[in-house]
C-alpha cells in the first residue's frame, strides 16, 4: 500500500511538473515574441523618421548641386534621394547596414557616436505617390479634374492588348467596357449624384443618369461613395474593378508597390521624373491624337516601355526632364529622351492639347508613401513589423526652419490674426495647454504631415 501511495504521489508530482513547465515555457515565449515585436515595431518607427527627415533634406541636397546646372541655364531638379534611403540611412541601422553606408560613403561608421541599432534592423520603402494616376482626383468636382482624370484612365486601358479584359463578365456578371469603369471610378469619388459620362475629349458635359442605378441592382446592393477613396482597397467597390483588373492596372506586383498605376493620394499631377514607363506611356496616350500607333500597336508600346527604361538606367536615377515643357519637348523628338525614341524609328507624337498635357505634367513631387519593416532576430525566432505610413510635405519648411508660434503669434500680420483666431474657437483644451497648443498643431511641420497610418 505504501508503496502504491508513493508511485501514485509521484505520478500526480510528475504531471503537475510537466503543465507547470509547459505553462511557464508559453508564457516565456510569449513574453518574449511581445518584447520582440515592441523592439521591431520602434525599429521600424526609427526608420520611418529618418526616412522623413531625408525626404526633408532633399531641398538642401538640391541647392548643393545648383552649380552643376548653372552651364544648362536652369535650375537643378528635385534629385530622387528617398530612392536611397536603405544606403543613405545605413549609419543609423544594424551592422550590414553600416557597412552598406560605409561602402557608399567611403567613411567608417565606427568613428561616430551614438549610431547604430543593436538586436534590431530596419528595412526602408520609398514611393513616390505623385508619380502615379490619382483617382481622388476626381473629389474636387471640378469638370477639369474629371477630365484629366479620365484622359488618364482611358489612356492607361486604351492598348488592344486588353480588349479580353473587357469583352467577359465581370465579377458582378455585368459586362464593363472601358468608358464603364472609367465613369465608375470617377462616380465613387465625386460629390454629385449624377453619372459621369468618360468622355474627356468631348468638349460638351454630359450626364447619363443616376450613379446607383447599378449599386442598387446587385444580389447585396450598396450606395457608392459619393467622396474620396480612404485607401487603395476601396477601388475593389467600384464597377468592373475584379482581380484580373487589378491586377493589370492597379497592383501588377503586390510585393513592389513603386510598380502600382493608381494610387489615392497625391497633387494629382504625375511626376514624369519618377512614373514608372506604363504611368508614363497612360499619360502620353490619354493627350495624344486619337489613332496615334504608340496607342494603338502593342509593338510600338513595347518600344517607348523599352526606351524609357534603357534612358533611366543609363542615366543612374538622375532626373531625365527639368521641366514639363522638356517632357513635351522630347514627346516631339528632341533631347536625350526624344533622340532615343527616333533611333528606334518612332515618330514624334501629335498631342490633343500640349497645354492640358502640361498642367497634368509634374517635375517634383511631394506626396510618398514610406513602408518600413522592422525585425528582431533571437536564435532561431524572428519577429517583424511592417508599417505604412503616406507623408505629405507640401507646405513644409527646410529642417530647422520651422517658426515657434508664439513668435508667430508675437509677430503680427494676418498670419498671426488667423493664428488667434482660429485658437480662439477651440474649447475644451486639457489641462496645461494654452491657445497656441491646438494651432501649433496644425502649423506645417519640416518632417511632412503623416495623411494615411497603418499596421501591416
């Protein structure tokens, strides 16, 4: 009996171990894939931050190359620095950062203070979202911006290379050509409740009646928007945008957002410098005369596509167009641009209008979206965290350059009127915080306003 007693005690012992042990082990683990993933996600808000603050700089970097163009009789163009920002900002990451620096700046990061990151790395993505089509564009309701806006669409889905996308069903089991989806999008974003008709060349406004007569019919109807998009995903609302769709036109490669073609953010102005050649040639062909074969001749597309690509290579990331009338310019045959395109027996291409093609056309961009991915390893575990962040820097002051509002408001003027005015209509401050706590707020900070946040 005593001997049962005792093998039976240790069998209960032995079972109580082991849970204990298993639940300790779970909570250890646990505890430390949380510190983990505290330690990426400062990691990766470390990355963010820096890389704000180089987008910031970039007016300096600008100002420090302007001798180089003083021969050119112009002024230096905005220089593409976020599309560095991994070996830029190499300094302040992990040791195969450092050393990536060190390699691109020709210094040893051991001879600094206070740089580097231990038990911890940041990956940076910059995209520039003025170098894409803007579909909010179409929330200003202005009948210009709907026709820009169109141009651009109808110019982007124009080639013959994509009629099967438009003589099926779609997922809703209608059938959408391209003046259909066209007029979609534009319908989701623009205040009014009648449809948009996808003629940008027409001259003429036209109304084709109510926009949810389509919504309303579906097995599960819903109303459209009727306001801008909060985000990418939302353009899968829309009539006609399926997955084939999107992945033709909106997202090609999901794990390369620079290659997108719409975007939601941005001036709505498309960044020539920085598009990628498809946003490129969308633009192009959304002005050029109707017939024109770069349109038209999938083989003639697949040159510009090529030309574009070879002259950005060769030029190592520098600017190709100093300005939109150089971009028109080279449309026409000259400069290095145009001279590559004429060596491949292009023709130049006739335009609609160079002057609406100018307006749509940019050189400098200010909107960007910043992907950054921190991770932490520990033994054979590894935690990341990626965030998406869209910065604005319109507006913005050079880095150190920002006035304090009380000097703003100790100044005077009608800056500093409207300054106390608009604190004056706020109530209910918390505790400690004075007038100019809610209007410092909204005063334009050197490191861009974050419009869009989000946990990936």
């Amino acid at each position: 009996m005593a001997l049962l007693l005792v093998l039976g005690s240790i069998t209960v012992l032995t079972v109580m171990l082991a849970e204990f042990q298993d639940e300790t082990s779970a909570e250890l683990g646990s505890s430390l894939v949380e510190r983990d993933q505290l330690a990426a996600e400062y990691a990766a808000k470390s990355g963010l931050n820096l890389a704000r603050l180089l987008i910031a700089a970039e007016p300096t970097v600008r100002r420090a190359m302007a001798p180089l163009f003083l021969m050119m009789r112009q002024g230096p163009p905005q220089i593409p620095v976020w599309e560095f920002a991994d070996g830029v900002l190499g300094a302040f990451n992990d040791a195969a950062g450092a050393e990536s620096f060190a390699t691109l700046a020709g210094v040893r990061v051991a001879d600094g203070k206070n740089l580097g990151l231990e038990g911890a790395s940041f990956e940076l993505q910059v995209v520039d979202e003025d170098s894409k089509i803007n579909v909010n564009a179409a929330a200003r309701a202005d009948a210009i911006s709907k026709a820009r806006l169109a141009a651009q669409l109808l110019g982007l889905m124009n080639g013959p290379q994509y009629d099967p996308l438009f003589e099926g069903r779609d997922a809703d089991g209608q059938f959408s050509d391209r003046q259909t989806i066209c007029a979609a999008l534009i319908d989701w974003a623009d205040p009014d409740a009648d449809a948009y008709t996808c003629d940008p060349h027409g001259g003429v406004a036209q109304q084709a009646g109510a926009e949810d007569a389509f919504y309303e019919r579906l097995e599960r109807p819903y109303h459209r928007k009727n306001a801008a998009f909060d985000s990418l995903e939302e353009l899968r609302l829309v009539r006609g945008i399926g997955d084939d769709f999107w992945a033709t036109f909106v997202d090609p490669e999901p794990d390369n957002p620079s290659k997108r073609v719409l975007t939601v953010w941005g001036q709505g102005t498309i960044n020539v410098n920085t598009a990628n050649p498809q946003t490129v040639l969308a633009l192009v062909c959304g002005y050029a005369v109707p017939g024109t074969p770069l349109c038209t001749d999938p083989l003639e597309a697949a040159k510009f596509l090529s030309v574009m690509s070879l002259v950005r290579g060769f030029t190592a990331g520098a600017p190709l167009f100093g300005s939109p009338r150089a971009f028109i310019n080279a449309l026409k045959g000259r400069g290095m641009f145009g001279a590559a395109l004429a060596s491949m027996e292009m023709q130049p291409v006739q335009l609609l209008s160079e002057a609406e093609l100018l307006k749509a056309v940019a050189t400098e961009s200010k909107v960007f979206s910043i992907y950054a991915t921190g991770t932490v390893k520990s033994g054979t575990r590894e935690a990341r965290l990626r965030l998406h962040a869209v910065v604005d820097f319109r507006g913005a002051p050079p880095p150190g350059m920002n006035p304090l509002l009380a000097e703003q408001l100790a100044g005077g003027g009608a800056a500093a009127d409207s300054a106390k005015a608009g604190a004056a209509q706020l109530a209910g401050l918390p505790e400690g915080a004075g007038q100019g706590t809610i209007t410092g707020a909204f005063q334009p900070s050197a490191a861009g306003t974050i419009v869009y946040y989000r946990y990936e």
